[in-house]
C-alpha cells in the first residue's frame, strides 16, 4: 500500500487523542528497534505536526506518533482496517507494508467505504487535507477532488488514490523502464490527466 494507508492512519490518531498541534520527529524514529526509517524527500525542519505529516506524507512523524499512543494499538487497527491476522502485521505495516499485500480493488473500496458520504469529524478533517494534496500535487483545482499517492519496491509500483464524493478510482503503475526515481515521478502527470478527463466539473456523467 505504501503511503496510501497514511489516511486511515492519521484518522486513527486524531481520534486516539493526538492533537492537531502536538508534533513529531520526522528526521529520527523514536523506538528501540534500532529501525533506521527513511525519508522520500528530507523534510525542511525536524519536527511536524500530524497534518504537516500527512500533507508532506512522512515516515518518521507517522512512527512516532503511533509510539505515542501504542504501537501495539496501532497495529491492531491496521490489521481489523485490512481484515489481516495481527501475527502478519508488523511496525513496517505502518509504511503500507503487509506479507500478504492488498489488492488495487481492496484498496480503493478501502478508500470508498471509508471516506464517502461520512460524517465523521475526522474523516472528514483528513478528506480536506487529501483535497489539499490533490491541488498542491497536480496543479489544478477541483471542487471535493482528492488524492493520496503512494510508492512500494524502489518506486517501481506507484499508487494514487483520486476521488470525490461520488467515486473513487485506484491507479497503479507497476513499472520503472524510464528509470523515474523521484518520489511521484512522471506518474503524476497521468493523474492530472485522468482528473481532467473525468472530475472536471465541465463533463457531464450520468453513473450507472
């Protein structure tokens, strides 16, 4: 999954007590497991809060913050989130990585049943910042589009999660023959084409 859990994550945080202000390494991870995690793009200052985390999708505020309300917590979240044994989610699972993997499908209904039509105060708070995610990422501003992306296996499999309040759609690219090593890559410029072509607000739809 990469960093397309982070959603569901920081949702899972803000109603576990973390708070909007409160704020997290996100150079070091905080634990005694000696895991030394790394950053797509270093971040500008060493500490963030949880919304700057997910705005910037950080590894290390993520980590740290589940240390603070109990990782053991968090891992069993995750596992009831993706309907997996708890022996086969582990602290790396909180970057998106699971032993069994999800399919692209599970993913988005994921995402579909989660954040649509939901009046949850925090579901709600995260779906604004992924709206936000979806302008400073592709450039173009459309009312209630948002987005989460996501990178696995040295960039090669890249993930985004685009949607609004009536549909979510799951895109994959499982390829790096351009040898495109940097965090999005040219995989966001299909995005923003597939954003234009089908949530432009000109296009008429008529959903079956």
């Amino acid at each position: 999954m990469g960093s397309t859990l982070k959603p569901f994550l920081y949702t899972f945080y803000r109603e576990n007590g973390v708070s909007k202000e409160e704020t997290f390494n996100c150079i070091t991870t905080i634990n005694n497991q000696k895991w030394n995690v790394k950053e797509a793009e270093l971040p500008s200052k060493s500490v963030l809060n949880i919304q700057e985390a997910l705005l910037t999708s950080n590894n290390n505020a993520f980590i740290n913050a589940a240390n603070k309300i109990g990782m053991n917590n968090v891992l069993k979240f995750i596992a009831s989130l993706l309907n997996k044994e708890e022996s086969n989610i582990h602290p790396s699972s909180i970057l998106g990585a699971t032993s069994d993997g999800i399919s692209l499908f599970e993913l988005t209904k994921l995402y579909a049943d989660f954040f649509l039509n939901n009046d949850d105060p925090f579901k709600n708070e995260c779906k604004q910042l992924l709206c936000q995610i979806a302008k400073i990422k592709l450039g173009i501003d459309i009312n209630n589009l948002f987005l989460k992306t996501g990178t696995t296996n040295g960039n090669k499999e890249r993930f985004a999660i685009l949607g609004n309040e009536k549909i979510v759609l799951g895109i994959m690219r499982q390829e790096n023959s351009i040898n495109d090593y940097s965090k999005d890559g040219s995989f966001i410029n299909s995005i923003k084409n597939i954003a234009r072509n089908i949530f432009s607000p000109k296009k008429m739809y008529t959903w079956m």
